[in-house]
C-alpha cells in the first residue's frame, strides 16, 4: 500500500499513513478534528549521481530517527493518559 503523509490544519501535526490511493484520511491522529487535514506532496528524486550513497543512507536514517521520536512521544502519551 501507498504510504501517505498527512498535516493537521488544527494542531499542525504531521503523520504518515499507509491506505489505497483510493482512500483519503479526514480525522487527524493527534486532535481528532474532522475535514482538516492536508495530504503534503513528498518529493523524491530518482536522479542518485549528485549524491554518495553514504549521504542517502544518512538522510535515511535522520528520517527514520525522527519518526521514532514521534511514535515514542504518541506511545508515551497514549499510556499517560
């Protein structure tokens, strides 16, 4: 399935989603509000030349840090609560 990134309008969360291409999200993750949120374009390149594969592969990983990060703060306050 297609991966999805999502921006709430309300609260300005930011959160990815997997779903058909047919399917759009309405309710936000974090606030819940309905009808606010923003599919963000995500731009890829396929043009790899100007680029080493270490720098990829480091941008990659920043990436992926921060969605950890993310995920961690959601568990943390879904087990608070």
């Amino acid at each position: 399935m297609p991966r999805y990134t999502y921006r709430c309008n309300e609260c300005r969360s930011v959160f990815t989603a997997f779903h058909s291409m047919k399917e759009r999200l309405s309710e936000c993750e974090e606030c819940g509000v309905e009808d606010l949120l923003e599919r963000v374009p995500v731009s890829f390149s396929t043009h790899v030349k100007e680029k080493a594969a270490g720098k990829i592969v480091k941008s990659f990983i920043d990436d992926a840090r921060e969605e950890v990060k993310e995920e961690k703060k959601k568990m943390t306050r879904m087990y608070e609560s």
